[in-house]
C-alpha cells in the first residue's frame, strides 16, 4: 500500500510538473531601431548608416543583435522554454529579423518569420517571429492603417496572424500606433484610429468564429489607461467583469500599481500591451486560457534585468538604450518587453 502511494505521488508530480512546463509565453518588445548598415533608398535609413549621424557601422550592428539575442533568450530561459509567438517593432527589413533569429542562441527556437514592408516615413516595420512547433501557421496579412481625413498619412501596417495552438484557433495582431509628435491631445485622434481598427479586426473575427482567440499586442504610445486603449480598443481591466465579445487587458493593474515599460521625465509609462479577448482570458471557449505567473497577482509580465538599466547619470534607474541623441550606449532598447502565459 505505502508502496502504491508513493509511486501515485511520483507520477501526480511528474504529471504535474509536464503541465506546469506545458504553458506558451507570447512576447511583444520594441527593438528601437534595429537597422542594418546598407542604405536602402526606399527607406528614411540616413542616420543609420556608416556616414550617418548615429556612425552605425558593422561592430555596433552585431552589438545590437547580441543584446537583443541575450534578451530574448533570458526570457525564454524564465519558461525553460521559447515562446511561442514573438511579436516586435521598430525593425527596418526582413535582414534583420534573419540575422537575430541567426544568433546562436536563438537559432535552437527554429523560428519562422511574418514579415511586410509598411509605408512608415522613418522605414520601420512590426513583425513576428513563430515556432512551428507551437504555433501551426495559417495565414497572414498586413492591414493598412488609414486615418480619417488624412489619405497621405503614413505609418506602420497592422501585421495580422493566425493559426492555432494546440489545435484551438488564434488570430495575432501586432501593431505600433502612432505617436505622440506634437503633443499628447494634439495625436491623440491617431492613436485613436490606430485603437478603431485593431478592434475593428478583432470583432470581424470572431463575428466569423466566436471560438478564435484574438492577441493584440504592441507599442500603443498610449497608457493601458488612456481612453483608446481602454474606451476604443476595449482593453478592460477587470477579468472578473468580463462578458463574451470583450477584450481584457493584462497590463492596466500593473500600471495603476506603479509599473512602466519606459521612463520619460522621471515617470514611467506602460505603452507596451498585450490585449486579449475574452474567451482567452477566462478559457470561456476551448482548453487554453491566460495564465498568471508563479506567485504573481498580476496576469501581464514585464522583463527587466539589471543589466537592461542605465546605472548611473541623468537616465539612471531608465532602460538602457542603444542611443541617447547620437551617442551610442551599447545597449538594449528604450522600451522594456512584456509577455504573458497561454496554458491549460
């Protein structure tokens, strides 16, 4: 008998433990201007050139793609496991994206790239990396961001995904809104626009399969509270509260508890999001469902480590960017990464 109990504790355990490591983590970080150093005349790459004003040359080039190698890697290593899905911005082609995926490290995730050239005037993109392995790749599709009024505005594409995972249908967005040039109230109508149409892509989704998980993640350059984030794209903050068609947003709680992804004037801001529907974050439809992470009260997570922060002079305590002005500080990105758990 004592013998049967302790072989069906050992197996409740290894069981157990199977499961735990079972959960898919889903990333969204701003890169902040990955470019290469070959000028490119469809692109506004002037200043990241060997003759430009940031002198970006090959050493600072590979520089670069290590940090940003380490990072992601890092992350990878809090689940024993690569994400699944990874969505980024602020790239200038799909050579990039080839080159980081290529980094030693991160070439054991076998990652697959979704890439499209948007009409942004500065030549950055959003894209995704995937694993195959995790997620089974459909389709996808970049959507042309439009404001009303404004026919020759030009900023980065909605790069749209889907599939499934673990045979249950997602459909990713990635998106950097516009920012906040001119002032926050001044933009604030194309951020607004920006909000219209994610959730405009999410409800035609699930208008066509209620059952599709919806993810919408980026730069909103934004707060999780603001009103396009919250008001337009629906991003509530309660999962408690949530009723079928709404979408939840990780990330509020996290900001109103005084957490930030990127510092500016001495005050943190939380414009990285991952927004989810509903029948994701409380598994109202299907197995899978949002998951908290050990010990955390929150369901949003964001990375930082201390060698990602400045550790000394006007921006201590501010991540650790590749450039201040035109001085290169050899670092990683303006802007922390955030990421959350899919699992059973």
């Amino acid at each position: 008998m004592k013998k049967l109990l302790i072989t069906t504790l050992l197996l409740s355990a290894i069981f157990i433990c199977c499961f735990a490591q079972n959960k898919h983590m889903v990333v969204f970080y701003n890169l902040e201007n990955l470019f290469d150093t070959i000028n490119d005349p469809d692109k506004n790459d002037e200043e990241f050139l060997p003759d430009g004003d940031k002198k970006w040359n090959t050493a600072k080039y590979q520089k670069k793609l290590g940090n940003m190698e380490r990072v992601l890697f890092d992350i990878a290593a809090i689940n024993k496991r690569f994400p699944a899905v990874i969505g980024v911005s602020e790239i200038e082609n799909r050579l990039v994206l080839e080159d980081l995926i290529a980094q030693p490290k991160l070439s054991h995730g076998n990652y697959r790239i979704v890439h499209f050239d948007s009409p942004d005037r500065r030549g950055v993109d959003c894209t995704f990396f995937y694993r195959p392995n995790d997620f089974k790749y459909e389709g996808s599709a970049a959507v042309k961001l439009e404001i009303p009024g404004m026919p020759d505005f030009r900023t980065r594409d909605l790069v749209t995904m889907w599939g499934t995972i673990e045979d249950e249908p997602f459909y990713f967005v990635v998106s950097h809104w516009p920012s906040r040039l001119g002032g926050k109230e001044r933009s604030a109508h194309l951020r607004e626009a920006a909000a219209a149409a994610c959730r405009h892509l999410a409800d035609s989704v699930r208008a066509a399969n209620p059952n599709v998980k919806v993810v919408v993640m980026g730069d909103l350059n934004d707060d999780a509270t603001d009103d396009s984030v919250v008001e337009t794209l629906g991003g509530k903050g309660n999962i408690k509260k949530l009723t079928a068609g709404d979408m939840y947003n990780p990330f509020y709680d996290m900001l109103r508890a005084g957490h930030g992804t990127l510092a500016y004037r001495d005050a943190w801001n939380l414009f990285d999001n991952i927004v989810v529907s509903e029948n994701l974050a409380t598994g109202s439809t299907g197995k899978l469902k949002l998951q908290r992470s050990e010990g955390s009260k929150f369901y949003g997570n964001i990375f930082s480590r201390p060698y990602m922060m400045q550790r000394e002079g006007q921006y201590k305590g501010y991540p650790l960017r590749s450039f201040v002005g035109s001085n290169f500080q050899a670092g990683f990105s303006d802007h922390l990464p955030v990421y959350i758990y899919i699992g059973k």
